[in-house]
C-alpha cells in the first residue's frame, strides 16, 4: 500500500488538501457474503470508530467487488443502501417481488436497499460485479464508469478509482498518476477538486459522509 499527501495551491492564497493511497491487489481482504453464498474481495470501507468489532453491524460504508456464477439470493442487509455495477461479462438481472433491476449491459449502475428481497437472473453465464454499500444516513454514495476520457468535479468526500480492466491513466489537479490495473487509488478530499480520466476503464465510487 502506498499512501502519500499532495498539497496544491487554490486561488485567493487558500490551500487544498488532499490524502492519496493507493491500493493494491495484495491489500484487499476476503470475506463471505452476509449470507454465506459467495465471497466478497473486499477493496476499501470504514466501520465505526467505537465499535470494537468491523461487521456488517458496524459498518459504514464498504467498497468490494464480487464474482456471481450461480442465481441465487442476495443477503438481507437492513439499513444499508447499495449501488451495483456489472464488470465482467453481461445479462445480469435483479428480481424483486416489485421490480427488476436490469444490469443485462456492462457499467450500468443500479440502486436498492439492502431490506428489498432480491434474486439473481444470470442469462448469458457468471459476471463480477462492484458493489459500494452505506449504512442510511451516515453517508450518500454514488457509482459511475469512467469509459472516456474528460474531466469531471469530485466534491469533498472519500472518492475510489477502480481500475478495472488494464492501467487506468488519470490527471488529479495537474498531477499525473498511473492506476495499475485492478488496483484501486483512494483519493481523501477536504475540498472540491477535479479528476480527468486520460486513458483506460475505470469505475469510480464516492461516498461523502453526512453531518
């Protein structure tokens, strides 16, 4: 793991701080679904301060990606929110008694609580997802696919830059940092900046906690 600090001067004299870490492969942990039916590369997460044990009762927010190769059930996760991305492979849909969430095409982001009972459709074969989860109300969380290149605002908040198939070039206020491939950069921000995507495929993961 390796974590460093840039500080870069804002207009009016003011400066920006920002914390960058960047994981590797060798750092993500394994851990089993909630409901024992798969196994989670957990990337990056945070659990509460006072809890002295990280489980999914102290959870806040965690970042993971996951293989599925048989339908089956997704674990029963009250007060957590989730976002979901299909990476690998297609025709991913998610069943509910009231809804499907249709993730048959690749990078295609779908929202849903973690209360919603909801059962997998595989219909072209076994996919490996993203998933970036939050407890209600400790943070708001959003997941996109960076697939061209240009610029985009990152807000102040914890932002992950997954690089997911190959090297992942990026610009982060004029700095120039190679994300190699299926590692993940951790950039730590107390004010807004910019991200450029220069080349490559990556997803992009933001959680900003709330109060």
């Amino acid at each position: 793991m390796m974590c460093y600090y840039i500080r870069t001067h804002a207009s009016l004299g003011q400066s920006q701080h920002m914390k960058i870490t960047l994981l590797k492969p060798e750092d993500y942990t394994r851990s089993p679904w909630k409901n024992g039916g798969g196994i989670l590369t957990d990337i990056t997460g945070a659990h509460r301060a006072d809890s002295p044990v990280k489980d999914w009762d102290s959870l806040l927010w965690r970042f993971a990606s996951t293989p599925i190769v048989t339908p089956g059930p997704f674990s029963y996760m009250p007060g957590i929110d989730r976002l979901q991305m299909v990476v690998k492979g297609r025709g991913l849909v998610l069943k509910s008694p009231m809804q499907e969430f249709d993730e048959r095409e690749p990078f295609t982001t779908v929202r849903f609580t973690g209360e919603l009972e909801i059962v997998t459709a595989l219909e072209q074969g076994p996919v490996e997802v993203v998933n970036l989860m939050a407890r209600r109300g400790a943070a708001e969380i959003e997941l996109a696919a960076l697939r061209e290149p240009g610029e985009r605002p990152l807000s102040a908040g914890t932002h992950l830059v997954y690089a997911v198939s190959g090297d992942c070039s990026l610009r982060l206020n004029s700095e120039d940092i190679l994300v190699p491939d299926g590692s993940t950069l951790k950039v730590e921000l107390t004010e807004a900046s910019g991200l450029a995507l220069v080349s490559g495929l990556a997803v992009l993961a933001s959680i900003q906690p709330v109060g």
